[in-house]
DNA sequence: GGCGAGCCACAACCATCAGTTGGGCGTGCT
DNA sequence: AGCACGCCCAACTGATGGTTGTGGCTCGCC
C-alpha cells in the first residue's frame, strides 16, 4: 500500500473532488484516479461513488476514512521523527526498563502530544554519549560523567532525579522478611550485580558503595538476561542483588521475589541529565521540570561523589558502619 | 512510501537479519535490502549499521521503529475494518452529533479494543437502512420503522435506548429562564425544527408529538446548518427548537443559549436499532448490553405509537393536555 | 433540446522501479 | 586456509506510476 494513495484519498474524500486533491498534491487528476483505483483494487472495495460532480465516499470509504487518516498522521510523525535537524526529542536512556525509562514513559503519558523519542546508545562509555550530544545524534542522555573535569564545555550536565536502591531477595534469603534495611545489615551478605560494564558509571557506584559500607558487591559478570537472574535469586538462600525503586520488571509470578527498601541512609543513584549547553531541544525543559514533581527522598542520603552534594556526600569521611 | 518496505523494516529489525525477513515475508534477500535502502533514501537517514552477523539499528532506526509499528498496525487495521466479511462493527448513526453517535462513541471509550466504524447511510427512508442491513452493507442501523408489519422476517428491531428532549432557546425567550417544562407549556410557542427529511421517522416523531400536545411545531424547511439555527435562536424572542439531551453539539460560547429539560412527561425520541435476524455481528451483543447501563428515564414518559409499550403508548387516547 | 462546462475514466506511451538471478566482498568460525 | 553466512552490487525484466489525449456522463444554461 502507497502512503501517497492513501493521502490522495483523504484529500479526496475531504475536498470530494479527485481534480481538487490532484492540483493539491501537484499532480494530475489521472494520476490521483489511477492511485484511487489501485487502492481500490488493493483493497477490494469502492471507496467513492462517482458522481457528475464530484465523488462520493461509500460506505466503506466512510470506515476507511479515520484509518486513513490515522495511517498518514503516523507517517508524518515518523518522518518528523527523524528528519534531520527539526526532529523529535531524543533522549538516550540506559535500557528501556530503568528508571529514567519509566519516568520518562509517565511523563509521556502525561503530555502525549510531545514527540518524545527514547533510543540506547549501544555503548558503556559515558563519553560516547557525550560525543553522541555534541554530534547531535541525541539531545539527551541519562549518562554521568563522574568526573566533572572530563566534561567538555560545550556540554552541560544536570542532576535529573535520585533512583533509591532497594534489595531483591528470594524467599530463603536470611533478609526476606525484613520490611526495610539498613547499609550495614547488608554487610557480610553477598550482593551480585550482574551485566555492569567495567568502565561504566554503574561500576564505579557499587565501587564507592562497596568501599563506604564495607559491602560484599560482584558486579562482574556477564549478564545472561533479567530471567536468569530471578531464576538463581528465587532458588538461592544466599545472593541477592540491587534494584532502582523505579525499575521496571517483568515478574514471573511463580517468583515470589520481594523489594526491601534500604534506608538509614536511603542509597540513591543519582541520575543526571547531559545536554548541549548551546540551542538544547525545546522540549527538554517541560522534561526537566517533570523531574521536580517526583517523590523526594528522605532526609538521610548516601550518594556518590559526583552526585549533588548532601550532608552525606560532603562528610565522605564520616564512616556509615561500625569499624571493622 | 510504500508500506511494504515499513513492514519489511519492522520484522528486520525485530529479527536482526534481513535473511528472515525476507523468508517470512516471502522475497528474496535482495528485495528487502533494497526496500530498507529506498526507505533510508526516502527519509535521508541510516536506519540499520550492517555488521557480519545481520543488521542492527540505528539511533534513527530506533526512534522509527515505534512509528513504523504504529503505521503497520494503523494499515491492519484499516484492511480488517473494511474486508468483506470479516470486517469491523458497523453501524449507521444519522449524524455524528447525534445521540446514537455519542452513545457510540462512549461504548468505544470504554472499550477500544473494538474495531467500530461509525458511518452514516446517506437516505432518508428508513427502508433504505433496512435494505442496507439485509445486503450486509452495514451491521446494524439505529433507523426506525414506524410500522412493525413493514419490517422484514429477517431483520430485526429493538428497543435501544430513549433520547429524552430539552428545549433549546435564546436568553431572550419568554421560557428562557425556567428550570424545567412540561409539555403542555410549550404550546403556543414556535417550535422550529429545521433539516427534518419529509418522510423520516423524525418528521413522524414530531407530527405525533405535536397532535398528542396541540403544539405549533414547524419541521419543514432546509436546514442551513447549525451555526445558522444557532444564531437564529440567540437572537429570537419567539423561536425555540427541541434537541435531544445527549446530542453533541458545539456551542459558540458566546450564543448564551439554554437547554431546558422537559417533564410530565418526558418526551423520549425512542432509538431503535435495527440488525439482521441471522448471524448478527457477533460485537453487537456488548453493544446492546452497553445500552441497558444508560440512566434511565424517569416515570412518566410520553412516546409516539412505534416506542416500547409504555402507560404513555398504550393509552394514547389519553389527553396530555387540557381540552383546546 | 442543444450545447458547453466540469468531472472522471480509459488508452497509449514512457520512465522508473521493484523484484529476480548471479556474483562479489567482508567477517567469523573451524 | 577454507567454509558458512549475510549483505551489497549488477544486469535484466515485468510491472507500475506518471503523463498527455480523449471519450462519456451529468448538470445547468440558453
């Protein structure tokens, strides 16, 4: 089917003249006939009654009508979509079950007249989002550069939201039934993080993380899927591992699997926002005002070193756990 | 655009290879790859990096690759809305601001996942609908026939719903402030009723009501649209025009009209649908059950001859009204 | 009734294009 | 190295979408 056939039969159906629609669309009045008629062949049906004056839509031009028009909007936003230069906003997310994902899914839902677009870069290297933002590949990522001197000037990057971390543990861990934890109840408790990419920001949080509650963390590893990892959490008495409160999953109802949120402090990923410093997307500010009317946090934080400086992040000597 | 190549692009890229896309979609290799070229040409983009193993999306692909889906789908569904046979619910309303159309519509909310067409059957007789209903040209018809012997053995009419009536009048109308009326306060007062087919049910419908209540109620005459009755009935002192309480309409808002209900009785319009008595759409029944959640009317209801048999209808020899 | 004005369909023609077969190149595995 | 696999390119062919020219139909006007 030829999207242009079905842009001529609305303009048709609309103006109820094949010549009008023809000198519309800047081709002839045959033209726009022959394309009605293959439609027609295609479809097997008459869409107009040809009248001395015009045409007609019978009555299944009449049902096809809304869906041709449904089909021609879709084409129009697909192009402006992608069109180079005026597109739709962009922005690169982690996968599309994290939280910034979901967020940015409800602020969608909320606004569904913005033409939001969510890809994944296909890389770990925070710098290649970087790039990617300078290029103009995307107009955002969810990305952090821990290091803020590693960041370009050309480039500016925002803290968006805080993901509080919570634990998901299988029925016959020794933890399963607490209703919430602190750090240093985790401590000894073997933490596995599978699927973070080595040089990754991820990497370098459960490294701080580990570091500053003394916890035993293995984020190395391939991950061989979402699925895996609740099989082996479900069946195992001893591993457990670390999810965003905001993280999307897909339970396998025979799971029994159960969140326990940390607090004392709260454990929060930081996420931030990457964007050009020059001309940002237009659509990028109603995003980041979106941020703000999430759910705060507690008072009690732990964050990184590169997240926003709290109490927590500035008294980074302060240990959070009994001596060793 | 072709959609073919859309639909080409979709499975490519949910099968990583153009090979299986091909396969199930019964080309060749090469065919596929030159639909995903000419649509890379078209849109001036790169939607797939060719690597050794098949092929992987871009940025752009991944921001098309929803609008593609959202395309295909829109394509189904318009093929399935109108393929003879098994084709999508339809049904003939007389106006897509009716009462029949709003009820529709609110069905349709409540259940999107039912493919419905509405249409409207460009006839004044209600035969024609009736004819329409036998040849299978549409599923069911909210038309009435006033006469039961006229009716076909193979269709069928029932009952839908009642359409009770308020008068609509300007602020300058002797009746314009009063919280309710009851019929017999209308006589006397122009009733105009314009766009009424000579021969239709409506003009049956409104010839009843005038003799059961000795009103002045004028249906004849073309109807100019409503934005001409609309002006015409802000302005008048003396005109009024009777509309059903669900019907749609677009106010201009500063036309500062006002719709009265009507009680003792109230005047219900009794919609009917009409369907084949074999092998009914099998998406009617929920239709049909929807109309027994509307509100429903209250105790004194007056009808013409061909509505459910009320006390109104059954002793139509009563008098509304007092003696003229 | 005759006639012109509109409008759409059909016919003939042409350029383009979508599809096929056949071949070549790069990549990853054995 | 050799093979398997997957994609692209080239050449060919039938189909198709576009054009111009023409004919039939209905409506309105003289």
């Amino acid at each position: 089917m030829d999207t242009e056939a079905v842009r001529s039969f609305v303009r048709a159906a609309e103006l109820g003249q094949l010549r009008h629609a023809a000198d519309e669309l800047g081709v002839t009045q045959q033209a726009v006939s022959k394309r009605i008629a293959t439609l027609e062949r295609e479809l097997d049906v008459r869409l107009f009654t040809r009248t001395a004056r015009g045409v007609e839509l019978t009555l299944d031009g009449q049902a096809f009508l809304p869906h041709a028009r449904n089909i021609i909007t879709g084409v129009d936003r697909a192009i402006t979509a992608i069109r180079p230069g005026s597109r739709a906003l962009r922005i690169d997310v982690l996968g599309l079950r994290s939280a910034q994902a979901v967020v940015l899914h409800d602020y969608w839902r909320s606004h569904p007249e913005t033409d939001l677009d969510v890809v994944t870069l296909k890389v770990n290297d925070p710098r290649m989002a970087v790039a990617a933002v300078q290029a103009g590949d995307i107009d955002a990522s969810f990305r952090s550069v821990t290091d803020p001197a590693t960041l370009p000037r050309d480039v500016r990057m925002i803290h968006a939201f805080d993901s509080p971390l919570e634990l998901l543990v299988g029925p016959r861990h020794p933890l399963a039934s607490a209703r919430t934890l602190t750090p240093s109840q985790l401590r000894r408790h073997r933490i596995w993080v599978p699927g973070i990419a080595p040089r990754s920001e991820w990497a370098e949080f459960y490294d701080q993380l580990a570091t500053d509650f003394d916890l035993r963390i293995d984020a190395a590893g391939p991950n061989f899927g979402n699925e895996v990892l609740l099989d082996i959490l479900a069946d195992s008495a001893d591993v457990a591992t670390l999810v965003g409160s905001r993280d999307r999953y897909i339970w396998p109802t025979n799971h029994d699997l159960r969140r326990i949120p940390i607090v004392n402090p709260t454990l929060a990923y930081p996420l931030s926002l990457i964007f050009p410093r020059a001309n940002p997307h237009p659509g990028l500010r109603a995003i980041i005002n979106h941020f703000g009317s999430l759910t705060p946090l507690p008072e009690t934080v732990w964050r990184p070193s590169w997240g926003p400086n709290t109490l927590a992040a500035r008294n980074r000597s302060t240990s959070w756990g009994p001596p060793p």
